[in-house]
C-alpha cells in the first residue's frame, strides 16, 4: 500500500535539513510607528538562526536596522518584529532605497513586502466557510472541536512541530484509553501532550514481510512513532492542528496555518514505513485499526490506498475495508482518499459503502508568476518558485535540423548540443501529465548551466517547488505556443522571471483536480464513488525536516491524502455538533449538502485533457459544505444490517459474510444492491423500468414538509413515490421509492441528474444520479 501524497520529483532524502521559516507581518498594527510617510513594512528573511539565545538575535537584528536607518533610535521606531526562536529574520519599515541596501547584507537571503492586509488562514479552510472570526458556523458552534479524538493511520509524527502545541487545551478526553509509546528518538513523556495524547508504531508486519533494505543512510526512518517523510505531519495537521501563525512556504501561500477541528486531539497510529512507495503492511494496519477502535477515538482518517485492480470488501488482502468495517459498526467514522491516479474513469480506491470515500479539489488559490518576454509581453504562468528574480537573459527553445526539429524540445527527452544553454532560460513542451517532464528538464538544463525552465504542458498536475530554488515555471500550450512564436520571430529573444506570488479569490476557479482517481467504482457500480470532494491541491501543513520540500516546518503538498484530512476535520465538527449520529449519517449530511458550484456560484470543472464540467464519478455529491452539512434537514442512515444486506445483494457467500460480522445468512431471496440505501442513486445497467427504495429520517424540525424536486438525467425518466414527506413527533422516518426508465434503444454512457427534498425551512437534501443504459449487458464497448 501507499500513500495518497502526489509525489512530485524524485529525490533522495537527505540526512539533514535547515529549518527556514519565511514569515510575513498580517496584522501587528498596535506595535507599528509611523518612520516616514513613505515607508513600508518589509521582512527580512535571514533563513536559519545562528545563536541559540533569542536576546543575542534580537540585538543582531537592531544591529542590523540601525546600520540602515542611521540610528538605533530609528531601529526602534521602524522594528515591528523580530523573528528570533526557529528562524532568524524581521519585519520592519523601509524606504525603497532602505530595501536596496539591506537586500545586500550578508546573511539576507531575500527581502518580501508585506502583502496581507488581514488574518486568515493559509487558505483552504477559510475557502470552506469555516473562518474563526465568524460567530456563526460549524467550527465556533462546536468550540474548534474541542473533545474528539481524531486517530490517523499514517507515518508517524513530528511531535516538535509548533502545530501540536496544547496552549489553552484542557484536560483529555476521559474516554481516552491509548498511549502514548516511546522508541527511538522519541520520548513519549515530552512528545506528547494535551494535544497529540496518543502515538504508537506497528513495524512487526512490515518486517517480516519487507524485502527492501530499510532504514539506510538515503532512507533514514525510526523505530518509533516519529515521522520520517511528512507525511502524517501533514495530514494531522490539516485535520486538527493547533493555530500557528505567519506560516508559509518560503513567502508563498502566507497565513495561519491550522485543523479543520483545531481543538482536537490527535493519535497517531504509524503503519506505513520509508521504503519505496511507502510500504504498510496489512497485519500492522488492522492492529491499528483495532487499538484505535479500543483507545476511544472519534473518527479515523486513512490517507492510505492500495493497487488496481481492487481487491474485494471481504478479502483479507484488504485491511483497509476490513477494518473500516469494524470501526464504522462500533460508530466510529472512517474517511480514505480516492486515489491519486486520475482522471482516468475506474480508478477510485477504499470502495466499500461504509467508508467516506474523498475525491481531492483545488481552492480558490494560485500561484502566478511573471514571465516576461522581451517585446513586454507578459505572460502569468504557475509555479511554486521562492527564488531570486532572473533578470532579462536569453530564451532559447532546442530545435533541432531535419524532418522533426521539435523533438529536441520534448521536456522529458531535451537534446541541447544545439543549443545556447548556459546562462539562458529553456523552453520545452511536454504532453506528458506527471510532474516527471518537469523534473527531467530542470536536471538537463541547470546540468547545462541554464538558469530557468518554463514547460508548456496540459494544464491540470499538480505545482511543486524545484530543488535549490530553481526557475521552473508552467503554461499551457496555448501560452507556450505565444512564447514559442517570440522566440522565433527575433534573433535575440530574451525573457525576465518574477517570483511566484500568491493570489487569492476571485478569479481563481474551483476545480476536480486532475490527479484525483474517478468512479465508477470498479467493484461495485452501483455504489457512488467518491462520495465527496474536498481541498487537495497545495495545502500548506507541518512537515517532518526530512521532507526535500518543507522549509521551516511548513510544506505545500497535494494529493487525496491532504483531501482526506479536510473531511476528517469536518466529520470530527460534525461529531462533537451531533454526538449520536451514526457514520453513516454523517456522510449522509455531508453528501446532501455538498456545493455543486464552487462557493462563489461559478460551475465546478474536473481537470483532464480537455477539462469537463464535473459529475459525480469525479467528487460525489460536490465540493463539502461543512456548515450546511451541520444542518442537513433529513439523513440516509445505514446500520449494520444495512452493510450484510450490501454484501448479500452483491454476491457475497455466508462464509464470506462472516470474515466481517460473525455467523450471517443471506436470506434466500437475493436483495437489491440498488436498494442500498445510500445518499445517492446510481444505475449501471438500466435497460428496463426498475423500481429502488430509499429512506430517509428527519433530524431538522420535527414538523417539517418535504416536496420532491427531480433533474433527470437526459433521456431517463425518473419517478418519487410520495412526492411529499410529512414529519411530525410521531413520524422520524420515512420510504420512498424512485421508478427509472430510460428511452435510449443503444448502450450509452452515463447521465447525470440529481433528486432533492425541500421543505419550509430553508433545507435542501440533494442526492445525485446516474444512469447508464444498457440494452446487451455484460459487453465491452470498445468504439
């Protein structure tokens, strides 16, 4: 098994990594003085500290001002922060001229002005309406999460990171029955605290079934529950990380870093072990999952996924399904990632009806950065690019003589003898979607002594930083094409790089991101996969210093593994807000609720080549919605029975069964699979008028009027019987069934529509649908 992370360059991981920490002043107006009326706050960013003794630092720092502003006096005025315990560097007003001057210091490694103009966070969950400076939403109503324990099966832990700090964190839970485990180099005793109040490692699996060498000097890991890669420092972040603020990755994406259930605890159960591809051993995974279930926690978050093809819900093989299943009749939610290997369609991963299945979105965040050309055309690529700025110099795409001159400028395959490299800026095309191409030319080019790289590409992978600062910048082909044809319409073409800024809101648009796995679900068609989609795409969280891309604790990383934690945050909201719901109404809620337009009402699109409008194969029931999923109006609940009734209509044999829940018979005749009574519809083979049921139980007003509202999907009919839901003290939950029939005489793909309930309060309880026609079943469709 492996991790859901987007790997972006491969890269050895080194022994030893600086901490650097760039920080950016956003609200310090009590301390600010006036210096000059044409003065501006600046930081200066000096990378890691060299003394031990912040006073020594801080003095270093006025020092340092004093030289610049004529006097220490003025130090004192301009000074607006000294950044002095896991960094060196400051904050303080400057001239222009002022800026120039102490840009050139020894030991400045760069100097930002300040751009935020107000406190929020790094970004995604304020993007998710879960602000803590609105009084009214989910995260305030239930005060940050504060109760639940959130457990993580992952790899491990950075117990030092700022962001499990306990600061005004009460007593724990007293439903807590973990541990907290000491190994090598750490220290259960100060390791753990209010915060992360349980961490344990499970190696014996792993061991014994490994064939990679393990633990070398390249591939450093330890025995004991501390994190080697990041991995589950990130994750545990995103989910219920404590408040740190002026976080960032190097100046980019600068804010407060923070959980979705910021009051929450954390127990880390550590599974998964730093060979190649992350390797989690089955036998170590269900130990956690089963110590996680007897410890007391709350929710489990699984950023975890395993291979296709998929194995099946009862197999040993997987863990995952298994002891999810477990977790889930003990009410206990569990929330996997979908897989990262979109957006091709059978792809999704952890599909079984019990799992909260996650599909992975971009927020409305972005990274321009200014490419420059030479006749002033300035064209806004995307990069995570923290460097200096290159200054104009040479552009130059590798073309090659003969009948096929652009081979030469494949990113993944560059032929340079030709070509002016050193000193110069390299164009390449690439139609490759993988975060290699990238990587491949940067090696080429700095091995030639080219000092940027700007990659024409189809739009959609994920942004990584490149090594050591480096200019790697993308655009799509349409905008490389502009590129191109200046090359070659001068005989000098020269190009100027900025670095990356951070834009936020409009108009950066919500989108599937590409590398999220799609339905439909490849076990089970019938059962909607993923179910929700969440913020995946360049989340900033801690990291571990063994991570090639964390800088200063903080790292930008992507994937359905930092989906994941988003909706664990949230279930544990939902949890601490409605303690005697079931998993399954939980998912419920958080499906019916889901935004279909991003928040700002513009369509949602799911990347791939050529983007699409979304459906529910690329995120389930849209975009989650953690304050309307608070309020849901009505739930589509599931039990236990429910799951065996799943398992016997798909063909599951008693023997089979029982490997889950203990002695079970399947009843003679066979039941539906499509009566499974999901917060969503989905029919793969329809050919003639079928008959489902569902039901649905009222947890808004007791006396509420539900009126059926239907967007079929082309050429599909769909009928509600009732088309009204009377609830009242005496009537909690009520059946309805849906009749679907189609007019199409030929196999066809799947449509999309939806059913909604409303009522007079104001609740809207939407549940998509999807329907295939198939008039020969069981054939392969290969035109």
């Amino acid at each position: 098994m492996g991790s859901l992370l987007m790997k972006k360059k491969s890269q050895k991981v080194k022994l030893f990594v600086t901490f650097n920490l760039f920080f950016i002043l956003y609200s310090q107006n009590s301390i600010i003085r006036t210096v000059d009326a044409k003065s501006k706050v600046h930081i200066v960013y000096m990378g890691e500290k060299h003394h031990h003794d912040p006073e020594v630092v801080t003095c270093l720092h006025h020092d340092m001002l004093a030289s610049v502003v004529g006097s220490k006096e003025a130090a004192t005025d301009a000074m607006v922060y000294s950044y002095k315990h896991g960094f060196s560097g400051f904050a303080a007003k400057f001239t222009e001229s002022q800026v120039k001057k102490i840009a050139d210091y020894p030991g400045v490694i760069r100097v930002i002005p300040n751009q935020f103009h107000s406190l929020q966070t790094t970004r995604s969950w304020d993007y998710l309406g879960l602000s803590p400076n609105s009084p009214n939403n989910l995260l305030n109503d239930t005060n940050l999460g504060d109760g639940i324990i959130i457990g993580l099966l992952d790899t491990g832990i950075w117990p030092e990171s700022e962001v499990f700090h306990d600061e005004d964190l009460g007593p724990i839970p007293s439903q807590w029955k973990g541990q907290c485990v000491s190994g090598q180099q750490f220290n259960a005793s100060t390791a753990c605290n209010n915060k992360l109040i349980g961490a344990k490692y499970y190696i014996d699996g792993f061991l014994a079934e490994n064939q990679q060498p393990f633990n070398t000097t390249d591939s450093p890991d330890f025995m004991s529950p501390r994190d080697v890669v990041g991995h589950g420092t990130h994750t545990s972040t995103i989910a219920g990380g404590s408040f740190v603020y002026n976080a960032s990755y190097k100046g980019i994406g600068l804010g407060i870093v923070r959980g979705g259930a910021p009051r929450a605890r954390l127990a880390m159960y550590k599974v998964c072990w730093n060979v190649p591809r992350g390797q989690c051993s089955n036998a170590d995974l269900l130990k956690a999952f089963d110590d996680a279930i007897d410890d007391g926690v709350d929710v489990i978050s699984v950023s975890l996924g395993t291979q296709l093809p998929l194995f099946s819900e009862v197999d040993d093989r997987d863990a995952i399904s298994i002891g999810s299943f477990h977790a889930v009749t003990k009410g206990i939610p569990v929330v996997c990632g979908t897989a990262n290997e979109g957006p091709s369609a059978y792809t999704v991963e952890n599909t079984a009806p019990w799992i909260l299945t996650v599909a992975a979105s971009t927020i409305d965040r972005s990274f321009p950065t200014y490419i420059t050309l030479g006749n002033n055309l300035t064209i806004l690529g995307q990069a995570l690019f923290a460097g200096t700025e290159v200054d104009f110099t040479g552009l130059v795409y590798p073309e090659n003589p003969g009948l096929i001159p652009s081979l030469a400028g494949v990113c993944e395959a560059l032929l340079l003898n030709n070509t002016p490299v050193a000193g110069n800026v390299v164009l390449c095309f690439t139609s490759v979607a993988r975060r290699t191409p990238v990587a491949l030319a940067v090696s080429s080019v700095k091995a030639a002594g080219g000092v940027g790289v700007i990659v024409a590409k189809s739009p959609g992978d994920v942004l990584g930083p490149c090594s050591s600062d480096f200019p790697c910048i993308e655009v799509d082909y349409e905008l490389g094409t502009q590129i191109l044809l200046y090359i070659r319409s001068t005989s000098s073409p020269v190009v100027k790089l900025n670095p990356s800024m951070t834009l936020v809101g409009k108009p950066v648009s919500t989108k599937v991101a590409a590398f999220s796995s799609r339905g439909p679900n490849s076990i089970s068609p019938a059962i909607l996969k993923p179910d929700i989609a969440a913020p995946g795409v360049s989340i900033l969280a801690a990291s571990a210093p063994f991570d090639p891309y964390m800088n200063g604790g903080f790292a930008l990383h992507s994937g359905t593994s930092m989906a994941t934690p988003h909706v664990s945050g949230i279930v544990a909201l939902l949890k601490a807000l409605h303690s005697s719901w079931s998993p399954a109404a939980i998912r419920s809620a958080i499906v019916t609720t889901a935004w279909r337009t991003d928040p700002f009402g513009e369509p949602i699109f799911a990347e791939g080549s050529p983007q699409k409008l979304a459906d529910p194969f690329d995120y389930g029931g849209g975009i989650v919605n953690p304050n309307k999923a608070a309020d849901p109006g009505l739930v589509y609940d599931l039990g236990v029975n429910d799951y065996i009734l799943y398992l016997c209509a798909v063909g599951y044999n008693n023997s089979e069964i029982s490997k889950l829940v203990g002695n079970s018979t399947c009843s003679s005749t066979k039941p539906s699979v499509l009566d499974v009574n999901l917060p969503s519809i989905t029919v793969p083979n329809l050919r003639e008028n079928i008959t489902l049921t569902r039901s649905v139980t009222n947890v808004g007003p007791v006396n509420s009027t539900y009126k059926a509202r239907i967007s079929p999907p082309w050429g599909i009919s769909v009928a509600v019987s009732p088309e009204t839901l009377v609830f009242n003290s005496n009537i909690e939950t009520i059946s309805f069934t849906v009749e679907v029939s189609t007019i199409h005489e030929v196999n066809t793909g799947y449509y999309f529509g939806s059913l909604a309930w409303t009522d007079e309060w104001g609740h809207v309880v939407t549940i998509p649908i999807s329907v295939r026609t198939l008039i020969i079943r069981y054939y392969a469709d290969g035109n």
